[in-house]
C-alpha cells in the first residue's frame, strides 16, 4: 500500500509544488514542501500494518530525519554559491547520509527528538539568510515536468524498497530523505540560478515547522483506538503551522517569493538591462 501510494502521489505532487513555485516564487514552494505531503500518509499506512506503536517510534525517527533534511537543504545552499547543481547535489546528500549515520547510532526520546529539530531549525533559519533575486521570464523546455516526475518517482521506488529491510528507528530517519526538494532544488538551480534555490531550500527549513508539528501530535497521541483522531489533528496542527508561517512572511515577504512571469528555462539577468530596466 505505502509503495502504490507513493508511485501514484509522487508525479502529482511534483507537479504542483513546481506550478506553485513558479507562480509564488521558490521561497513559497519551499515552504510547501515542509508539510509531510509524503511521510504523513505514510505514516497512517505504517500505523494501518504495523500498530501504533510501531508509527509513534517511527515518528520519533521522522522527526530526527528531518533534520538530515534540514542539514541537506543548509550544505547544498551553501555548496551552491559556487558550484554547479551536481556537485552541490552530491554535497547535500552526503551530508544528509553522514547525519543519518550518526543519529542512528542512539536510541532517540520523543523529548530529545524534537529539541534536536528545534535547535537545528532555529539555528539553520537565522544561519541562512533569505536572496534577493530577479524575476524571469522565459519558456521552460517542454522536457522539464516530466523529467521532474520521473526522477523523484525513481528516487521514491529506491528508497521506499530500502526502508522495507529496516527497522522502525532507521526507516522514520531514512524516510525523510528529501526526494521533491532535491529534484526541485537541482531543476531551480540549474534554471534560475543558486539565488533561487537558495530560496527555497530556506523555505524548507522554515516550513519544517509544519512537519515539526505534525508528528509531535502523532508520537503523543497516537493509538489504535484513537487512529482517525491523532492524524486528524496532526494533519490540523501541521496546516495552522504553515497559515502562521505563511501569513508572517507575507506581512514581511521573503525575498525571492517574487512569482515568477512565466516558466524558466535558463538564467539570464542581462535581459531585463538590455530592455532598459535597471
């Protein structure tokens, strides 16, 4: 069930977090992208097979891999300002392993779990400051969605497939690997420049709070009796998030939220100055 459910969604919600993310800017979609779109559904059809105890450990998991997440979207931010989408790719997801690596190697509390990503959310939000960037027009080549569909569907499949040999600790920290930011995060880079991806790998971490308060709910209130409930609520807590997150950056707009005039193809500031604008 959690394989189907993935191959089916994973298209479809790429789809529309790249139409989002041009129309309200990549600070926006980023920000999209902090929702459990994926690993909350996953999380009732691991609750639905395996118990609830078994999802409030892997909960306790997710919200440890999300700060992998977190560190992947900070060190390919950081790679991007000088190298290209590859390179800067490869840098994040090693960086995401290697933190992987190293939180599996204790037994993790709900307590210690959520202090972790909070720290790490406020730290990396202040450490990564939002870019001022232009906005484009231009023609994205035909190629492109379903390019961003295939890949993050093939990324899927792997790790899904993976995570069925691990057990409940492993897979909520390898669950959060951060399959539509990477695709999402490579396709703008290469597109619109590292400005714009830096923008939405910010709007990552700051809408991890959403994800934050998604699974906090589930690792406290989960049970079978009260199933439909504490997914009910997480999925509440975590949508209140992101409207609070969201209505605070419009009052004091992130840069680079600037929607864009039409799909990208490639990064050409010098056209906007040759038609005269500043």
């Amino acid at each position: 069930m959690i394989l189907v459910f993935k191959l089916l969604s994973t298209p479809l919600l790429i789809l529309c977090l790249t139409l989002l993310s041009r129309r309200f800017g990549p600070a926006v979609g980023g920000l999209l992208m902090g929702i459990p779109l994926v690993t909350g559904p996953v999380s009732v059809f691991t609750a639905l097979e395996n118990g609830a105890a078994f999802a409030r450990h892997a909960a306790v998991g997710n919200l440890v891999g999300q700060v992998s997440t977190c560190i992947f979207c900070f060190v390919y931010a950081r790679a991007a300002r000088r190298l290209n989408c590859w390179v800067s790719m490869i840098a994040g997801v090693c960086a995401f392993f290697l933190a992987t690596f190293v939180w599996n190697l204790a037994s993790w509390t709900f307590a210690q779990a959520i202090g972790l990503l909070l720290v790490t959310l406020l730290l990396l939000s202040f450490l990564t400051k939002p870019v001022n960037m232009e906005a484009l027009a231009g023609i994205a080549p035909r190629w492109d969605l379903p390019a961003r569909m295939v890949v993050s569907t093939g990324f899927v499949f792997l790790i899904t497939m993976s995570t069925r040999y691990l057990g409940p600790q492993l897979s909520g920290l390898v669950a959060p690997f951060p399959v539509f930011v990477l695709v999402l995060a490579m396709f703008t880079h290469h597109q619109r420049g590292a400005p714009a991806a830096a923008n939405l790998l910010r709007g990552v971490i700051v809408g991890s709070f959403s994800f934050a308060a998604f699974f906090t709910v589930v690792a406290w209130a989960l049970s079978d009796r009260w199933l439909a409930f504490a997914y009910g609520f997480a999925t509440l807590a975590s949508m209140a998030t992101t409207s609070a997150i969201y209505l605070r950056t419009r009052a004091a707009p992130l840069a680079g939220a600037t929607p864009l005039i039409g799909p990208v193809a490639q990064l050409n500031p010098s056209i906007s100055r040759e038609n005269g604008s500043p």
